[in-house]
C-alpha cells in the first residue's frame, strides 16, 4: 500500500498508556508483543530499543499526515513498508543511517540537499553530505580530443549512463561509510574539464549520510540505504533550470545548453525514471525552502536505542 495525495490511509494505532509517555514503567511484554511494526525482519532486542522505535513511527506519521493536510505540502506518495520499517531500522541502528535523494537533472534534488545542509550546519546535526555527481568517470582526454565538452557529447558519450559512473567505486565508499569508516571520494569538476579526482573528498561516518545524485537510487546501490526519496517536477521547470545552470555554472553557450537538455531528458526518461516507483518517498521538486528546514527540524528529534 503506498500513501499519496489522492488517497491515504493512516493505520496507525499507539498503545494506550492511559495518558502516560511510553517508558519502563508503564510498557509491558504484552504491549510490545502488539506494536504495529513488529514484523519477522526486525525483532526488538530491547525494551529502549521497542520505546525508541515506537516514538520513531508515531512521529514520522505525524510529519506524513500535517503534509498530506497542506495545500503546499511535498509529499506525493510514500510507502507505507517504509512508516513500518523505518522507524525500527533507525532506533536499532548503531551505524550511520545511509538515505538517498534521486531524481532527474533539474528536479530539484541538490536544493533540497542545500536546505537540510543550512539546517545541519545552524544546528551542529552530525550529517554527510555525499554527491554521486563527483563519481562521474574522468572524460578529461576525450574532451581535449574533442575540443570541448559540447562536442565531446555529440560522439555519443552518454553522460547519464551508469557506465558513465564509478558505480562500484562509490558502492565501495558507502559501504565503508555504513560500516562506520571515513572514506576519501572522488571529486568531479562539473566546469567542462571532465577531470575527476581519486581520495579527493573527505566523508565522515556520522548519524546521518545523505547520498544525492541521479544515480543514488540504482538497483545496484539501493539495497545499502534505509531511505530513499525521489524528487519529481514537471519538464518544463526542469527545462528552464537546466538551461540556466549549464550557462552560469558549466561554460557552455545557450544552443549547446538546449542540445545537451534533450539528450538529458531523453536520459531521464531511460535511466532515472524508473527508479521512481523503487524510491520509498516521492517529493514534489517546488517547495518552501523554510518548510524542508522545519521537516528537517522534526526529523532531528527520532531516537536511536539508548
């Protein structure tokens, strides 16, 4: 069952501690034998581990449900596998929690990595931020071959592919991060040189890795995060977005930027679309910065086993 917009239903129906927080004193075996996310998957292994868990899932089905009441609220779709699993996977989690942030180029992606990022660093949250866009495979020789990264394109080099990337060097990367090791990545140079750089980017284990990035949600690196959000807006936004970041930030002219979107959006559709019904959270690429940093604000407060 998936949650969205259109239709949602919250089964979600806490214990009644008759108007006492749930704590050692007033939980009994029988309460926690009864909690609506205990599944074969996951087993408590604790009575903090059961209390943080329980806090974890009624508080992500809050956040769900005051979006899902506001006319400017983000979430499209979310599955409700994941309200279930999440909160349990998170408080037993000794290790870096590992979440994801796909989408098609322009969608909105890296905005929305930016105000969790200004929130992170406002409030001292022990967060890593990680891009797969550093992971591009280093094209600096067939650039100059081609005399710029326009013509280099217009070879056939497909720039979204996942063979374009260092997938299994980034798979790599995070597993070492989720088992709680810093990691030196790569560092790709989006300014037309296609030069990428090896142990260049320090990553930290912290609570939380955030891994944004077109590729973050491929099947071969899906199975290592416990969350991943998909970002989806509408072609021609994304279309005016493209175009002005290619100009300011990427060197290029104005026709090489349009040629480069229409390849870009026939990638998305082959490459990045599909994973969008894999992704646990759909997200609408138009929001309220402030109102991520406010979601950001709510999420600080789930609880990791004592």
């Amino acid at each position: 069952m998936e949650i969205s917009k259109i239709s949602y239903n919250l089964n979600f129906k806490p214990i009644n501690f008759k108007g006492k927080k749930a704590d050692s004193s007033n939980i009994a075996t029988k309460d926690l034998q009864n909690l609506p996310y205990a599944t074969p998957t996951f087993r408590i292994n604790s009575l903090s581990h059961a209390l943080s868990s329980f806090e974890n899932k009624k508080l992500l089905y809050e956040i769900v449900d005051g979006d899902l009441k506001r006319d400017d609220g983000i979430i499209l779709n979310v599955k409700s596998s994941f309200l279930n699993t999440f909160p349990l996977k998170f408080a037993a989690s000794k290790k870096p929690v590992l979440i994801a942030i796909c989408g098609e180029s322009a969608s909105g992606k890296t905005t929305l990595n930016n105000a969790i990022k200004r929130y992170a660093k406002a409030n001292d949250a022990e967060i890593t931020f990680l891009n797969t866009d550093n992971y591009f495979k280093d094209i600096s020789e067939g650039i100059k071959k081609a005399g710029s990264f326009d013509e280099f394109l217009k070879t056939g080099y497909d720039l979204d592919s996942p063979e374009s990337f260092y997938v299994d060097e980034l798979r790599e990367n995070l597993i070492a991060l989720k088992k709680g090791e810093t990691v030196l990545g790569r560092k790709y140079q989006p300014d037309g040189t296609g030069i990428s750089k090896k142990d260049a980017l320090e990553y930290s284990p912290n609570k939380i890795v955030i891994v944004e990035g077109t590729i973050s949600a491929l099947d071969e690196l899906r199975d290592l995060f416990d969350a991943t959000i998909y970002v989806q807006t509408d072609d021609e936004t994304r279309k005016e977005r493209y175009i002005q970041r290619a100009l300011k930030e990427r060197n290029q002219d104005e026709i090489g930027a349009l040629e480069q979107w229409n390849y870009i959006y026939k990638a998305g559709e082959k490459y990045v679309q599909p994973l969008k019904d894999k992704c646990d959270i759909i997200v609408n690429g138009e929001f309220d910065e402030e109102y991520i940093e406010e979601i950001a604000e709510k999420l600080s407060h789930l609880q990791k086993e004592n």
